[in-house]
C-alpha cells in the first residue's frame, strides 16, 4: 500500500531540507521517506516558490474589477431612479 504524506508534513520536512543542516539521506531516515521523494518534494517546492506571492497582484487586479462593477452599478442605479421620478410625475395632459 503507498503511503500518503499531508501538505504540512511535506513543508516541514523540506524547510528541514532546505536549512541544510542534514543530508538528504540523515532527513530520509529521520522522516522514513525514500531520498528520491525528498528530492521530488523539494524539486516541486523550488518550482512554485516565484509564484507563492503572485496572490497580491492578483488581488490587485480583482479588487480594481470590483471597483469598476460598483461604479457601474451605481451609475445604473442614478439613471433607473430618473427614469422612475419622469415615470411618476404626473402629465400635464390631462
């Protein structure tokens, strides 16, 4: 049966990697994980670590969108209370 790891044992076993205090054989042993995973995990932890704070800049972009929808919707909500107050305004003729 193939073992399964959490994400929290993974980030915790490789920042113990990546401090370089022990050999990647020392943390293999310590943690019963086979070396080749280890170099995996860490392999896969250097790849995602540029984008780890692109979060931000996303977060930019959603609240700019958000704030031209807001504006949006209240420019349409000015122009459907006009009409409203000309539909209710009683007509001259009559």
């Amino acid at each position: 049966m193939k073992k399964s790891y959490s994400s929290t044992f993974k980030a915790q076993v490789i920042l113990e990697l990546l401090k370089e205090d022990k050999t990647l054989a020392q943390l293999a042993t310590k943690y019963e994980v086979h070396p080749t995973l280890l170099r995996d995990w860490k392999a896969i932890a250097l790849k995602a670590l540029p984008t780890a704070f692109d979060w931000r800049d996303s977060a930019d972009v959603t609240q700019a969108a958000h704030d031209q929808q807001r504006q949006d919707l209240y420019a349409e909500i000015g122009r459907l209370t006009t009409q409203v107050t000309w539909l209710k305004k009683p007509s001259g003729q009559g």
